[in-house]
C-alpha cells in the first residue's frame, strides 16, 4: 500500500503543516510564529493547547486510509509520565488566540473547549514520560478522521492537550513545523489504497481493425 509523509520536513512527499499554541496566560496573543509548542495542565488559568493544521493532498481519488501517525519531538516535560491526548478541532486556523479561532471570531468557549470548536473524545491517547525525542500518536480513529478530511478535500485540523485538561500536573514541549532543524518538525504519516483506481480502457489501433467480408 502506498505511503505518505506530509512535513515541512526536506524528506517529505506533501508540504502543508502549520501549527500554533493557544495560551490561557496570554488569550490575546498568537503564537503562530514560535518555534515550539506546549500541550500544558498546570494550574487554574495556567493551560496551553497545540493546534496543528494540516492541508489535504490530492491522492487521486477516494482513498480508505489503513493507518495514520503523527509524529511530533518532544523539547521537554515535567517529571514523571502523564496522559497527552489528540483531539478533532473542528474549526480554527494558525492565526488563533485562547480566544478566537482565527484571530477575530471568538470560540464558542475560550480555549477551544466548546461543542462547535473540538470533539472531546480524543482521537488517541499517548502516555508521555520526561523523555526527549520522537512521540508518535497513531490509532484507528486518527486514521478514520484523516481519511475523511483528505476524501472532503478539508484541513486536518488537530488539538494536543493534557488529558484530563484539569490535571494541572504537566507540561509537555514539542517542536514545531518552523524549527531550524527539519528532522525536530511535525510530520503525518499516512499508509492507504485508492478506494476508487483510476480506470484504463483498451482501445484498438487502425491496423486492429478488420472488416468482415
């Protein structure tokens, strides 16, 4: 089955990853130009979310998508091994605040937390240590979600948060789509088929012809 990679990584078959951070200390502020982000339960009014946007290629057709991994490398994070989970957002852009989702328009409950801005039951769930290097997300839901944006020509839109949100007990660093090292940025992983190939027609050549007589 064909695989994919889509990274702002030089090693990569699609570009189109971009992400921010949403910071409850700062809700006006956009943290689209930083070269990190944070997935952040620390205190009440101390929470930080990861969005990560990521364009649909053009695969040629309908596909079904038999796996989906995101892949992100962790910076730092407080002692010990906590729940990060992978949420659907279901609207937003790399311009939002904790309090819009795209820098004007507010969400329906700041930080991305209201029905109409984030499905709550989280994609995939990964148990993250104080251990630097590659994190990978990956699970049937996540594979399901991607294959329905990229099959609706839609952005994958993505939320990394503590789970629960009210812990307030971790801080997980990761680097972004911007870092200077390409091997640190985000990248997505997709292995699928084309549900619908493209379909070839034999055709007969003039001196294939012949005429009954």
């Amino acid at each position: 089955m064909p695989t994919i990679v889509i990274s702002e990584n030089s090693v990569r078959d699609y570009t189109g990853v971009t992400d921010t951070q949403i910071k409850q200390t700062a809700p006006t502020t956009n943290y689209g130009s930083d070269s990190a982000m944070e997935a952040v339960s620390w205190d009440v009014g101390d929470r930080v979310h990861a969005l990560l946007f990521i364009a649909a290629p053009s695969l040629g057709g309908a596909i079904t998508v038999s796996s989906a991994t995101l892949e992100l490398r962790q910076g730092g994070a407080s002692t010990g091994t906590r729940n990060i989970s992978l949420y659907k957002l279901l609207r937003g852009n790399v311009s939002a605040t904790w309090n819009t989702h795209d820098g004007t328009n507010n969400w329906g409950t700041a930080g991305a937390a209201g029905a109409a801005d984030y499905d709550s039951t989280a994609l995939v769930t990964l148990a993250v240590d104080d251990t630097n290097g590659s994190k990978s997300w990956s699970g049937a839901s996540l594979a399901t979600y991607v294959e329905a944006q990229i099959n609706a020509a839609t952005p994958i839109r993505l939320m990394l948060q503590r789970n629960p949100v009210s812990a307030h007990d971790f801080k997980f660093n990761q680097y972004d789509s911007s870092q200077i090292a390409d091997t640190q940025r985000p990248k997505l992983t997709i292995v699928y088929t084309l549900s619908s190939p493209p379909q070839f027609f034999q055709y007969a050549w003039p001196h294939q012809l012949h005429v009954r007589r």
